[in-house]
C-alpha cells in the first residue's frame, strides 16, 4: 500500500521524517502493526511524505481523500 502524508510546510516535514529517518519509520512501523490487526495479515505500506501548501482548506483535495471539509464559518 502507498500513502502519502500531506504536510503545508517544509518545517513540517522535519519534524515527521525526523533526523535519519527515524520518526517516519516509526510512523510506518505502528501503522503496519495496526493494519495488520484490522486486515489480519501481513501489510506493506510505503510512505511518501509530501508539501502541499493550504491542503487541509482545499475542499476538493479533502474529498479526493475521502473527508468531509468543515465548510461552516467560525465565529
């Protein structure tokens, strides 16, 4: 399985890879644990990770990954 982590800035990206890597594939590792309980078997997954600036306001690319943007205004 691929799946990409979306992230607005580069800063970001830093803090989820981690110095050599470490924090991504922690990442990986808990996620392969879980899925493989949901799935029942064994699970590869690769992780990209990804800069895309305002991801998580484009209601389009929200609904591409399957969530439904909060589109009402905060006061």
């Amino acid at each position: 399985m691929h799946q990409n982590v979306y992230l607005e800035r580069d800063g970001q990206k830093k803090i989820i890879v981690g110095k050599n890597g470490q924090m991504l594939k922690k990442i990986g590792e808990q996620a392969r644990k879980a899925m493989s309980v949901m799935f029942g078997g064994e699970v590869h997954l690769y992780l990209q990770v990804k800069i895309r600036p305002n991801w998580a306001s484009d209601i389009h690319h929200m609904r591409m990954l399957g969530l439904e943007p909060n589109t009402k205004k905060r006061k």
